[in-house]
C-alpha cells in the first residue's frame, strides 16, 4: 500500500474541514489522489461516497481538457442496492451544486446506462439510454440550487434495471440564503438549470474551471448564440467603462456579465423546458452604449407569445448600470419555451438570461427517524447490497430502503417509516436504543437473524402492531415497558430470554392476540412456562426475595454482635480470657526451680571470698 507524505495528508485534512465549515468543495469522482487544476482550484480525491461502487476510467481521456472529466465513479446495484449516494459535509444553508456525468464507454459495454439522480431527497435528473447526441462520449454538466438543512448535502442515484449510475466530478459552492427570490417563491423549490447565458461578447463557457473569470457562486455561463432563433440578427457592444450595480447581494452576479451585451432588431431565443414544470427566468440588462438616453431604447419581453413587460433600461438604472428582473413562466403547454425582445424604439438589448426549472421539494423522511435509521443501519449491520443510503424514504418516486415502508406523517410535512420487514436477512448486531424515534412505527420484523444483546425499552410505540423478534440470540429480560395496547402479534420465540414475562405482555394474549414465548429456557411465572424459583422475578429478586434477605442478614448481624458482647463481658471479670491446663502449670513449675538452683550455685563459685575455691580443671 502507497504512503501518503505528510504534506498530503495535511491537505487532505484541510480540504475535509472546508467541506465541514460550508466553503467551496471539487470531488474528483473516482480520482485517486488531490490536486489543483489550471485555474487554481483544489479537488479532493474521492470520497464521502456510501453504496462501495467502482472507480473508473473513460475510454478515451485525451479527448477531455480537465483532469476531473476523465475519472468516474459507477455503483453497479449487484453490490450496494438500487440507491447510492454522496454525502458532503454541509452546514446548513443553500448551495449551487454542479455535477459532471460522463460514460465514454468506460466499462466497454457500448451502452450508457439508465439511472435516475436526487438532491437532498428531490429527483433532479434522469439519465435514460439512449443519450441524446454526443453526451456519452462527451459527458455534460448540470447544476441547481437547493437547500441543505441536515448538515450533510445529499446527492444520490437510483439505478433502473441493473444498469450502474455514473458520476464523473461533484461541486458545492454556498450561496446567499435568499438568493434568486428565495423569499418569494413560497413553498420550498430547487432551481434546476436549464440554460445560463452569457449574451455579450467572451468563450462558450465562463466562469471557475473554465476560464479565469470569477464567479462568487461558481455559476458557468454560456454563450446564448445557440439559442437563438435563426432570423435574428445582432451585434455585439461592449461597455466603455464599469458597469454599476453588478455583485451585489444576494445574488453577486459577476460585473463582467454587464460589460459587454447582444443588441438586434428583433431578438428571440427558444429555451428547452419540461411541461410539466413551472420556470423562472431572470433577465439580465444594462444600457453600455452611451449615445443612448431616457426613451431611446424601448422594447417589450414576449414569452411564449404573452407580453410580460416593456421595458427603458435608462430610464429605470441610467446608463451604465445592472438591470435584474424575473419572471416565472407557468402553465406551459409546448417546449420550447419562447422569449422575445420586441422593438418599440430603437433596437432590444441583452447581456444575459437564466432559465430556472422550479422543482417542488419533495418530501423528505423525519429528521429524528433519519437519524433513528442511521443508528440502525450501524446497529444491526446492514449490508451494502440492501442500499440504505441517503434519505430512507424520499423521493417519493422512488422506491425506499429495502425492507422499509414509509407513509406521510399526519400533518403532511413529511415522510414517516410505518413498516422494517428485515427477516432472515443475515443481520449480526444488536438491537439500537434509536428505534424509540420511530413513533409511527406498525411492524417490526427482525426475525431469523443473529442479532444479539437485549431488546430495548424503546419498543413501547404506542403504533406498534406487529412484533417478530423470533429465532435470533437475544438476551436479558423483557423490558416491563414491552406491551403497547395496540400490539396483537408478539413472536420472541427461538431466543436466551429470561426472567418472569411482565403481565402486560402476556395479556395480549389474553384479549384475543397471539404471543409466542417458545424455546427461551429462561423464561418464567405465565401459563405454559415453569414457575419462577422463590424470591425470583425478572430475572433477578423479587421485592419480596430482597425483604427475605434482609430480614436473614439482619438476624446474623444482631447475632455476631451478641456474640461479641459476650467475649468482651468474660474478659472484664478474669486476666485471662481462659484458665492454662494443670500439666502446663506443673512444668512452668519445674524449670522455675530449676532455674533458681542453677543461679544460686553460680553465684557460689564467682565469690572472690571463699576460700578452697576450686579450679577451674578441678570442678566439685
């Protein structure tokens, strides 16, 4: 395995701690290492993707001008589910978000592969096989602005059939809060784009990673020239000066777009829309010709053949200044959506146009059960083939995590999980204390696992119907709290259950449920099942058993201490606390008295005044 230098690592780290405090984050979808491109931006080598998936490599990358375009990441379903995802750290607030998808033939299959992708829970795109034009071999980006409220942005891909999503690259860039009339649009929407146009003088494509020109959201711009009808007629004026009024909050449009405009006699530009959709079109205007005054450039907007507006951008801004305004095209019945500058004098100018899909958020799971389910997903290990990535239930046109049901919640604002029907799907963990959050919560199946630990208190739900734990390792005592006035089916068979089956619990049974308790030894104190030992309830003492050994501990303590009282009573009325035998006295005796006659004749021989003492070499 490759070392990284410590230079790497430092700015790996530093690159993952700007993803974490909101501040323009490049993901290298499956790059293996960081760099910096050309103009100066740093990209992360690839991660905080879920679901495994692959890395690859299109067929052909010199045909690509960025390093980022010739790397991908594939999530074939066989081994993360149907649902893959990217999760980048994010505080909470609203992103521009820029995703490169690219095929390029990188698995050799001659075929692009159909998938569906979601933002923060909504569908935003759909890749469908065939792709249009040159878009396999050449990959396309896309971008929008959403909300991310979690603080993680979510971006995922659903595979249809058994093809495998392909992400080439992925950019978040934070945005004003209020950008783009947030205020004003009502309900949450994200903004999908479809088409950002530059419409004065300049490349195809402005703006960071494609040219030097700044964009404080890192919004691309591109030339409108394609999107215009054929019979217009125009030309190009650039500014003689600065424009005014241009990156400003909360939009911070860049000052370049204003410098330079497209002017014609009759201007008409036909912008790809979906039907189904309403749009918001902002417009963008600056008078740069100086010879040009209050009341001598006058023209109306026209879309889809209703005047919306006429407009004297002088006479609004005066001359050299940003001119924004918007309007929300609704109620579409034919795509293209048509927009048409109509002289009233002299001739319509314009700088730029944005075309804005408003795309209703859909709804999204709980955030408490999102996290609920998370825990989960850890708890019981969760294998990556079931696809519990991103959002457990949204979009709503999706299908949601195997093995999980959802519903809306009563008050409608957002999705809730009713159902997890997870048996015999080899799951080894343990049973979270976070499933108490799934309060909507009708079935539990758990069962036919090898899931260990004891069974949470958390299991009291009072929408809890259907509980199957059965034929897994489960341990402990049933929680007192297990036994919902709704529940009419418990099955915790098969398990090392012990201790007395709280009386709530068998009740169900009582009032016309079905529970089943069969095969854990260590259960006890209902009908069907041995009594509890004495004293033993839950498994451990009753109430009554800890009274008993009280009471026992206590007749012992009051008689050692009587015990004790007594010793000390005896020793008060003799020196001795027992009496020495008679044969001990006798022999203590015998050696005092043998010892009194030894020093009595020693004390003899040393006395100087005797006389006939007798020598040493003669003794008596």
């Amino acid at each position: 395995m490759a070392r990284l230098s410590l230079s790497a690592v430092l700015a790996a780290v530093s690159l993952l701690i700007a993803a974490a405090d909101g501040l323009p984050t490049a993901v290298d979808c499956g790059g293996a290492a960081n760099f910096t491109d050309s103009f100066g931006r740093d990209w992360i080598a690839d991660r905080f993707f879920s679901g495994g998936g692959v890395p690859g490599a299109v067929a052909e990358p010199q045909k690509f001008l960025a390093r980022q375009e010739t790397t991908l990441r594939a999530f074939p379903p066989s081994s993360a589910g149907k649902k893959s995802c990217y999760s980048v750290p994010s505080p909470a607030g609203r992103y521009y978000i820029r995703l490169f998808t690219v095929y390029d033939n990188y698995d050799s299959k001659l075929r692009p592969p159909s998938f569906d992708v979601a933002v923060e829970g909504t569908l935003v795109f759909s890749w469908h096989a065939p792709w249009p034009g040159n878009l396999a071999r050449d990959g396309a980006y896309s971008d929008l602005f959403a909300y991310v409220g979690d603080g993680a942005a979510d971006v995922c891909f659903y595979s249809i059939a058994t093809d495998a999503p392909v992400i080439g690259s992925l950019e978040l860039f934070p945005v004003e809060r209020l950008a783009y009339g947030a205020a004003d649009l009502g309900p949450g929407f994200v903004l999908v784009n479809y088409g950002r146009l530059a419409c004065g003088a300049g490349p195809e494509l402005r703006g960071p990673g494609f040219t030097n020109d700044s964009d404080r959201f890192g919004r691309v711009w591109k030339s409108c020239k394609d999107r215009l009808a054929p019979s217009s007629q125009v030309e190009v004026l650039r500014a003689g000066g600065p424009v005014r009024g241009a990156d400003q909050q909360p939009n911070f449009f860049p000052p370049w777009l204003y410098e330079s405009a497209m002017a014609g006699g009759s201007l008409e530009f036909a912008l790809a829309v979906d039907t189904r959709l309403d749009y918001l079109l902002w417009f963008h205007f600056a008078e740069i010709d100086p010879g040009v005054k209050k009341g001598q450039r006058v023209f109306d907007v026209y879309v889809n053949g209703v005047k919306v507006t006429r407009l004297d951008v002088f006479s609004q801004v005066g001359g050299f200044s940003a001119l924004k305004w918007q309007y929300i095209a609704k109620n579409l019945i034919s795509s293209p959506l048509s927009v048409k500058l109509v002289p009233i004098v002299g001739v319509p100018l314009i700088c730029g146009l944005e075309n804005y899909a408003m795309v209703p958020v859909d709804l999204a799971t709980a955030p408490s059960q999102v996290a609920a389910m998370v825990a989960l997903k850890q708890s019981l290990r969760v294998p990556d083939r079931m696809g519990w990535n991103g959002d457990p239930c949204a979009p709503s046109s999706w299908d949601a995590w195997e093995g999980v049901t959802c519903h809306p919640s009563k008050n409608g604002k957002a999705l809730v999980i009713t159902q997890l029907d997870l048996g015999s799907q080899g799951l080894k963990g343990y049973i979270s204390d976070e499933i108490s959050q799934l309060s909507d919560l009708v079935y539990l199946n758990l069962s036919s696992n090898f899931l260990e630990g004891q069974l949470p208190a958390g299991l009291n739900q009072p929408s809890l119907v259907k509980l199957d734990l059965s034929f897994n390792q489960l341990t402990g005592i049933i929680p007192d709290s297990l036994g919902s006035p709704s529940l009419e089916l418990v099955l915790l068979s098969g398990n090392r259950l012990e201790g007395q089956v709280p009386e709530k619990l068998y009740s169900i049974g009582i009032h016309g449920g079905l529970i089943d308790l069969v095969g854990n030894k260590g259960l006890c104190g209902v009908p069907s099942l041995p009594a509890c030992p004495l004293f033993w309830s839950r498994g451990g003492l009753s109430e009554s058993g800890k009274i008993a050994v009280g009471v026992v501990g206590g007749v012992v303590f009051l008689g050692l201490l009587l015990a004790i009282y007594c010793l000390c009573a005896k020793k008060k009325g003799h020196d001795y606390g027992f009496a020495p035998s008679q044969d001990l006295m006798s022999m203590a005796a015998k050696r005092n008295r043998y010892q009194r006659q030894k020093s009595l004749m020693l004390m003899e021989m040393e006395s100087p005044g005797r006389s006939g003492n007798p020598s040493p070499m003669n003794p008596l």
